[in-house]
C-alpha cells in the first residue's frame, strides 16, 4: 500500500505555486500591453525586418476572405482576415488582442493535456474491464488513481473554456451572430444551433457526468470485488458490463468533446477526423503515464508482482498508438493538402507558415522519436528507456494540443515562455497530488480480480 | 556414415512440453530439437536458442523497400512523365511528398514482409517439393516432439522424460 510521502506532496505544491507565478506574471505582463505598446513593437519588428512573415500570412487571409465573401474583422480571431490597406489601428488592435489571449490559451492547453491523460486512462481501464484482459489487473489501481483526476480536470477545463470566452472560442463573441454588427460572420451563425455557449455548457456537463458516473461505479465494483467471498464474481462481471456501454458513450462523447473544446476555436474549419486523431493522442499519453507511474511505484517496492512484462506491453501500447497517431495525422494532413480547398487548408498553412518548429518538431518527437526508440522489443523491457521515451512522448503530445488552440487565438504571436511553462507546471502539480492521493487511497494489488493470478503470472 | 540414436520424447500439450523442456536443461542435456505444431512463445528462450536476427534483417529489408518507393515515384512522376499533382504543378519530389507517402509506406511493409518471409524459409532450410524433416506427423497435429540425442546414458534420460509426463518415449535410430 502506498502513502502520500511528504516529499512528494511538497513537490506538487511547489509547483502548483511556481506555476501559478509563472503563469501569472505572463498574464499581468501581457494584459497591460496597450494597442499603443503594440504599435511602438510593430514598427520596432518592421524595420528589423522581422515581420516579414505576417505580411506573407496577411496576403493568405486576405484572399481567404475574398473567398468566403464575408469580412470578418473580429479581432480576437488569427484567421479573421486583415488586408494589406489597413495596416494601421485594425492591425495594431488585432494583434494586441492576441497577445491578451496568449496567457488564456496557454492556460487552457495545459489544462486540457492532463485531462485528456486522465481521460484516456478511462478508455484504456475501460478497454480492459470490457476486454477482460488477463495480463492488466495488477495496473488497475494505477489507472484508477489517474482517472480520479478526471472529474476536476474536466471541470476545470470548462470553467477556463467558459471564462476566457472569446478569448479562445471566438464564436461565443455575441457580435459573430449579430447580423447588425460590423464583425457579424456568416458562417458562424449559420453553426450557432450548434456553437453556443448554453449548449457548449450542457453538452460538457452531460459528457463529465457520463464519464464520472462511469468512475465512480467501475472503482467502486474494483473495489468491492476484492471484498467478495471466493467464487463470487458478481461485481466483476457488473464491470465488465458497464464498461462495455461505457465504452459506447464515450466514443461518441469523446468525439464530440473534441470538435466542442478543441476543434470550435477555428470555427469555419472542420476534420472529419478530428475526434479519432484527439482519442489517439489521448491514448498515447494515457499509458505513457501509467507506464511512468508504474515504473516508479515499482522502483519504490511497492508492486512487486509487477514484471518486466507488463512494462514491456505498456511500452508495446506507448509504440502502437504512436504510430496511429501518425497515421490519423498524416491522413488528415494529406486529404487536406490534396484537395487545397481554401477553407480547409487554411488551417495547415498557419500552421505550416507561422508554426513551423512546433509543427514538424512534434511529428518528430511523436512518431520518429518513438518508432526507432522503441521498435527494438528488448528496449520495451528497460525501465530508464521507457521513460525517456515517455518524457519525449509526452512533450510531443503538448505541443500537439498547443498546435491546436494557439494559431487560432494567437496567430504568429506564439511563443513558450512563462504563461505557457508555468500553466504546464501548474497542472503538473495539481495531477500529481490528485493521482497519488487516489493512488495512496486503497491496496495496489487488486486482489478480488479473477484474473489476479494470469496477470501475476504474465510473461510473453 | 555413422548411425546414432536419438529419443523422442511425445507430449500433448505446450505447457507441459515448457516444464519438461525447463526440466531436461536443468538436468544439463542437450536439446537436439523440438517440433511443434504451433509456435510455442518463450520456448526459444527455454531451450537456450540464440536470438533470432530476423528483426534486424525485416529493419534493413524496409529501408531497401522505402529507398526502391522514393526512387520509384521519382522516376515516375517526376523526372519520365512530369505530372501535376493535385492542382500543385511543382514538379518537386519534396513538394509533393504527402502524395507518394502512402506508396512508401506500402513498399516498405511489402519488401520488410516478403523479403523476411523468403530469408525465413532459406535460413530454416526450406523450398518447395523439400521432404518433411519432422520425425512424427502428429507433430503436425495435436503433438509436441522433443529430440534428444542419446550418448551412453539412455536409461538415465528415459526416466527423466517420464517423470516430466511425456506420453510416448522412442528411441530411434538416425542415420547422419
């Protein structure tokens, strides 16, 4: 049984408070930037001759634009197109409004990382529970620590989404719909039976509250097998029966979670693939970190039952869904830059143009990196390489979601400074105390389980 | 040509052939070899094989099939018969990379496969119209044969076998 150390319940604190600095030092900084502020840094960019590459991107908007027959000058928007003409105050409040977004974005992409890792776990325990996989059992209390987490995540993630308003979402700006306004937007309100804040709201509640519902009683049945007299296996097969329909729900759920609190932030763009492409994401980093918690409570003698094996089936999972992340990226990359509809590939000529490093690099670091890393089945078996791969794997993982969220709310003013590094640790630190709580809560080894012994046993 | 015995240990099922072949290495015999109607997981390790390179051979095997992609798909849509590829009229490999990942992919699963199945029937000794090397056709079957060879100590290895629950011992004689 494992107790919260003290150590480590300092570490989370500290970082949840560093990271709150960090984070809020780059939202007071970068709230107090005046239109005037950014005028004085845009004639300072242009004579170093560094703006360049935004009047290369302004030239795509513009004719994006032209194309939709609409202006939409909303100026919380990256994609809202700016003409060559008025490069003047409409330029300047355009990119003032982003770089107020920036400390928002950041926020929200940190939260999301590690409610997804929590949400993912969910599926995977799930997966499991359905499957009744006979070489998982002794992980089963490290994933259920993980999903404890998913509950407030989730919440969080909404109240940051709801708070920052059009700050990320630039479809819940009440004048995208208003026909009488000047940043009125065809298209948006065309989508608004679907993208409204109300219905944004309930839609979440009801996903969170399906997937919590789930939590609570597939722990609470994990729990009350190890209770059962033997033979009895009742709860067991009540698990396996709820996770089954959970599995269902959440398919659609998660899908629809992910056009509501990823995709909507570039309202006129649409994958119809997206919600795959998040769950292998989502996926990747969930057994990453059950790989890594694993691997340390290991470490600590406190799974002995735990053998190279199961390490090696994880690290197997962290190396299949790596490369089906890959494979739903590339193919929603590559239907996109073969058709070249303009209100498509819009989206990856930001992406390309304004963020180039981050795009490329994290195909690096998501599939390269762990394809020649982790391709060798003996690799699969050594703790520290597992690890370093999963450290990788993770950061790719970020700055994919990052990839996301930031072009559209931020443009070319990106960059990962304090908002961003101190968001991340701030959440790294509240998902380390909520997980090791939930983890230090109950016995690690369930014992009820009837395939306890198979998974006790397993080797491959 | 010399004429030498071996013994042929029947089982009928793979864990308890596992446990024997466990048994037979502790009590230091060597195994000859064991045929199974099935791939049987970690008795490779059990016996004390080699690691097969077969994985390294597949690696190399797909990088020859990725080189053959791109140079294949360059000749063809570049440099022979130009095309303009979705509208993008570059007449750049790179540029139109996306467009040929698909058969790069391919090519390299299709060589890394093929080729590592053909290396697989040279390295195991195995062409068409071969005679079958397994001693016992039920091996093919529902049984697991295990081969030992016999050096001066047949009575000690017979019993040996037995205790780790083989349901038929053989001695036979090879000829080399």
């Amino acid at each position: 049984m494992y107790t919260l150390s003290n150590r480590l319940k300092i570490v989370s604190l500290a970082l949840i408070v560093v990271g709150a600095i960090l984070w809020g030092t780059g939202y007071y900084t970068s709230h107090h930037v005046t239109q005037d502020d950014v005028k004085i840094m845009l004639a300072e960019e242009a004579s170093h001759g560094g703006h360049g590459d935004a009047h290369a991107v302004a030239d795509t908007h513009a004719t994006e634009s032209v194309a939709h027959g609409d202006a939409h000058a909303t100026n919380d928007h990256a994609e809202a197109g700016h003409t060559e003409v008025d490069h003047g105050d409409a330029h300047a409040e355009h990119v003032m409004h982003q770089i107020h977004n920036r400390p928002y974005s950041a926020l929200y992409i940190a939260a999301f990382f590690f409610m997804m890792i929590a949400l993912g776990a969910l599926a995977f325990y799930a997966i499991q529970q359905a499957a009744q996989a006979g070489w998982s059992p002794l992980l089963f209390r490290v994933m259920e620590g993980i999903t404890y987490y998913l509950l407030p995540g989730a919440l969080i993630v909404v109240a940051i989404a709801v708070i920052s308003g059009d700050h990320i979402f630039v479809w819940m700006n009440p004048d995208m719909v208003n026909p009488e306004s000047a940043d009125y937007d065809k298209l948006v309100a065309g989508k608004s039976g679907w993208l409204n804040t109300t219905g944004f709201v309930i839609r979440a509640l009801i996903f969170i509250t399906g997937w919590s519902v789930y939590r609570y009683f597939s722990r609470k049945f994990s729990l009350a097998q190890d209770d059962a007299p033997a033979g009895d296996t009742r709860y067991f097969v009540n698990n396996f029966r709820i996770s089954a329909a959970f599995l269902v729900f959440f398919l659609y759920t998660e899908s629809m979670m992910s056009w509501d609190w990823i995709m909507s932030v570039d309202p006129h763009w649409f994958s119809t693939l997206f919600g795959w492409y998040v769950l292998a994401g989502m996926l990747v980093c969930a057994v990453t970190v059950m790989a890594m918690i694993t691997i340390y409570l290991k470490s600590k003698g406190l799974l002995p039952n735990v053998n190279n094996s199961h390490i090696h089936d994880l690290a197997k999972f962290m190396f299949g869904f790596s490369i089906f992340w890959t494979y739903l990226w590339f193919s929603q990359f590559m239907l996109i830059w073969y058709s070249n509809i303009p209100e498509e590939v819009t989206y990856f000529i930001t992406r390309i143009e304004d963020y180039n490093l981050p795009f490329f690099g994290m195909v690096a670091m998501n599939f390269l990196f762990p394809l020649l890393l982790l391709m060798n089945s003996d690799f699969k078996r050594v703790s520290w390489f597992v690890i370093m791969a999963g450290v990788v794997i993770l950061a790719g993982h970020y700055i994919d979601i990052f990839n996301m969220i930031m072009p559209a709310t931020v443009g070319d003013r990106w960059f990962i400074g304090m908002p961003e590094i101190g968001a991340v640790l701030l959440f790294a630190g509240l998902f380390m105390f909520i997980v090791f709580y939930a983890i230090s809560k109950q016995s690690l080894v369930p014992k009820g389980n009837p395939f306890i012994k198979e998974s006790e046993n397993f080797h491959y | 040509m010399e004429a030498s015995k071996v013994i042929h240990a029947i089982y009928n099922d793979d864990d308890v052939l596992m446990n024997a072949v466990k048994q037979v290495k502790a009590a230091k015999y060597h195994i000859d070899e064991v045929y199974t109607p099935f791939p049987v997981h970690g008795l490779d390790k059990a016996m004390g094989l080699a690691p097969t390179r077969l994985a390294i051979c597949a690696f190399m095997y797909g990088c020859v099939g990725l080189t053959v992609a791109t140079l294949m798909m360059n000749f063809i849509m570049i440099e022979d018969w130009p095309q303009d590829i979705g509208g993008k009229p570059s007449f750049s490999y790179l540029e139109n990379m996306p467009a040929f990942v698909p058969i790069m992919f391919e090519l390299t699963v299709f060589f890394a496969a093929h080729l590592m199945v053909i290396t697989f029937y040279l390295r195991s000794k195995m062409w068409p119209f071969k005679n079958a090397e397994n001693p016992d056709p039920r091996t093919t079957d529902d049984h697991f044969l295990m081969e030992i060879s016999v050096t001066g100590n047949q009575n000690e290895l017979e019993s040996l076998l037995g205790q780790t629950g083989a349901v038929e011992i053989n001695i036979v004689d090879k000829a080399h």
